[in-house]
C-alpha cells in the first residue's frame, strides 16, 4: 500500500509541502507581527509556482523536473531574503513573479521561432549594443562598472548579454562557421577573437567575474566541437595571460587575492576582508543543522542580501541546507547535460551545453568564494540571491534548457 502511495504521489505535491513548510516556519520566528497581506502573496507565490509546474507539465514534453529544482532555489532564496529585510523580500517576490512570466514568454517565443541558428552577426550586434549602453551609461559599483540606472531602477546588461552568448556560440558552430572558407587558415579562431573582444569590454568595465562565466561557457563548448585542439591550449594560454592582466592592472582584483590567500591579518579582518571572515563564521557557527531561521546575525555579513546569501543560509538552516542548495545544482547540471547528450539538433544541443555551464560556473563562483575556495567574483548565486536582472537573466537561460529537453525535429520538416 505505501509503495503505491509512493508512486502515485507527484513531485509537485511534495513540492507544494516543502514550500508550505518553509513559510511556516519563517512566520513561526518572525519576532514582529506578520501582516494578513503579506501572508495573502506568500500563498500566492506557492499557488503560482505550482500552477506553472501543472501547466508545465502539459505544455511541454522536455524534462519537467527542471522548473521543480528551481523552484525549490528561489523558495529557499525568497525566504531567506524576506527574512532579512521584508521590504526586499516583498521585492524579490514580484521579481520571481516577473521571472516565471519571462520564463513562459521566452519559453513559447524560442519554441516557435524558426532560423535562429542564422542569427549569428544579429546576437553579437546586440550585445555591442548593450557594453557601449554601459560604457556610456553605466555606474560603478564595488569597483565594477556593469549598472546602468534609470530613475530608482536599475539593471545588469551583462546579465542579457550571458544569453545573448549562449546564442552567438550555438548558431556559429551550427551555421556560421560553415560559410567562412575553409581555405582560411585562421577560421578556428574567428569565435574565439569575437569572444575575446567582448571579455575585454568586460574588462573595461572591471566586471571580470563575468568575464570568467564568457570564459568558461566558450571554453566548453569549444573543447567538445572544435575540430583543431591548437586553437584550445591557446585559448586557456590566452586566458592565463588575461588573468595575470587582470591581477596587476586592477586594484579590487589584488585585494580579493590578497584576502582569498590571507584575510586573516588584523587589516584585513576590520577591512577588506570582513566579508569572507564572516562568512566563514556563519558558516562555523551554523553547525549541521543551523541556529534556527531568524536566529542567526545577517547584519555581520556585507551585502547579504546577494553575494554573502549562501553563509546565512548554512548559519541558520544548517550546513546540511547549504549542502543541498550545492547538491540541486549539481542535479540541475546533471540534467541539463543529459538534455544535451539526447537532443538530436546540433544548435539545441549547444544551447543546453551553454546554460548547463552557466549555471554551474555562476554557482560555482559564488559558493567558492564564499567558502574560501576561490577568491571571491562579486556574482550572485542563481534563483537565490537577490536582484532583478539576474533572476530574469536565470529565468531567460532556464526557458532555453526546457526548449532543448523537447523534439525539435518538427522546426526542421
């Protein structure tokens, strides 16, 4: 009888637990009075989220698991957030909210255009367009040059730029490539030189933590299709030179290595340093099961509210919760690579490989530099953080995961 209960029961259902479970006990320790409104969208929020799952579920043949992962992120994320501050809170829930529209809109919109993969000159026109927007535009914030800010709103366009990239790549070594000469010598070099020349407006603009998400997502796809492997030893040359570049032409790079390798100095410690000490004590100070979901001290870690998440997530859920945020990327890149190793369309399949990495690097990134492993890039942790640009960027890269996951054969008939 349990194990028919067992399999009859739909992740959603367990889902829709998990999260009733979570708001709970966020209310559970709120100290102050929860307002009757407040407590009306969090139920909206859970209700809309397993709406999208159930409409998911029947719009869409790919992989359904996709969007139950990250729903278990961003319910993980939001919590957090309202936690720390409510105003954010109520914030990043009308982000996450814009983000699930986009997701559908973005979702329909690649299912059924046709000819993207011979878009190439269109994607890299754009994305020029959006690094000059910033370049003239744009405001400096912890020592990078990425914003630009329109009234009291804001937004990333480096974040629009990240799938702007997943396109250019796909659509050259499934189109592009094939309409330059063949008797060109330097033809496995093109990408890599239009790559590069968007990384160093990047590096322009200081925002080298992105600069290393461009890195990586070229570099995969790169290694799997690029027929001569001369052109990959001096793409990672090249980035070894770039990153040394970087270190000595950049102050905020020097002091983020200085206090990955030492930030336990008495100057670094009061000074530079303070956001990866705390976070190393949050997470200490968490244990394995947390202090408790209001119980632990968000205002010791510098901005919280997105880049030092992580930490308060392992202070007061545990380091059992901060290993299972780590274990659903994994699953999430786990499935995106899968989608990509059983997608029969060349420009799909890259597509896929493309947001598998981008969600792997960019958690990687932040987690690592949270936990002392790599110096530290200032990016936010994907559906968890808060900001905007970036939850609608993630939603955008996530909509071309579940497109990939289906047949496309009937866009090529």
């Amino acid at each position: 009888m349990l194990d028919k209960v067992l399999k009859t029961r739909r992740p959603r259902d367990l889902l829709l637990v998990f999260e009733l479970l979570t708001v709970l006990l966020l209310f559970l320790f709120n100290n102050t009075n929860v307002d009757k409104y407040i407590v009306i969208l969090f139920l909206g929020l859970i209700l809309i989220i397993y709406i999208s799952n159930f409409i998911l579920g029947r719009v869409s043949t790919g992989d359904n698991y996709l969007f139950l992962i990250v729903s278990m992120l961003m319910t993980i994320g939001i919590i957090t957030i309202y936690r720390i501050n409510p105003d954010l809170g109520i914030k990043q829930l009308v982000w996450i909210l814009v983000g699930i529209s986009v997701f559908y809109i973005t979702y329909f919109a690649i299912r059924g255009l046709r000819k993207l993969e011979k878009l190439t000159l269109i994607y890299l026109g754009i994305s020029i367009l959006l690094f000059l927007a910033t370049a003239i535009f744009g405001r400096e914030i912890n020592g990078a040059k990425n914003w630009i800010k329109i009234g009291s709103f804001s937004f990333q366009p480096s974040e629009i730029t990240k799938i702007l990239l997943i396109f250019l790549i796909a659509s050259y070594y499934t189109d592009f490539q094939y309409k330059i000469d063949k008797r060109f010598k330097y033809r496995p070099y093109v990408l890599m030189v239009v790559v590069y020349f968007l990384i160093g407006l990047l590096f322009l603009q200081r925002d080298l933590g992105t600069a290393v998400i461009f890195w990586s997502i070229f570099t995969g796809v790169q290694f799997i299709y690029e027929e001569d492997k001369k052109a990959l030893f001096i793409n990672i040359g090249s980035m070894a030179i770039g990153a040394l570049a970087g270190y000595f032409l950049f102050n905020h790079v020097r002091v983020r290595v200085d206090i990955w390798l030492n930030p336990w100095t008495e100057k670094n410690i009061y000074g530079n340093g303070r956001q990866i000490v705390q976070s190393l004590f949050a997470i200490a100070e968490g244990g394995f099961f947390g202090t408790g979901i209001g119980l632990g001290y968000p205002k010791l870690l510098p901005v919280v509210e997105s880049d030092s998440i992580f930490p308060l997530i392992c202070e007061e859920m545990g380091i059992f919760a901060g290993i299972g945020i780590i274990m659903l990327f994994m699953l999430l890149t786990y499935r995106g690579i899968k989608i990509a190793i059983k997608q029969e369309y060349k420009f799909y399949r890259i597509l896929a490989i493309c947001v598998s990495i981008l969600f792997a690097v960019q958690a990687f990134l932040n987690i690592g530099g949270m936990i002392k492993l790599i110096p530290m890039t200032g990016l936010t942790l994907p559906f968890i953080s808060y900001g905007g640009t970036s939850i609608l960027s993630s939603f955008m890269a996530l909509a071309i995961l579940q497109v990939a996951s289906e047949d496309m054969s009937y866009k090529y008939e």
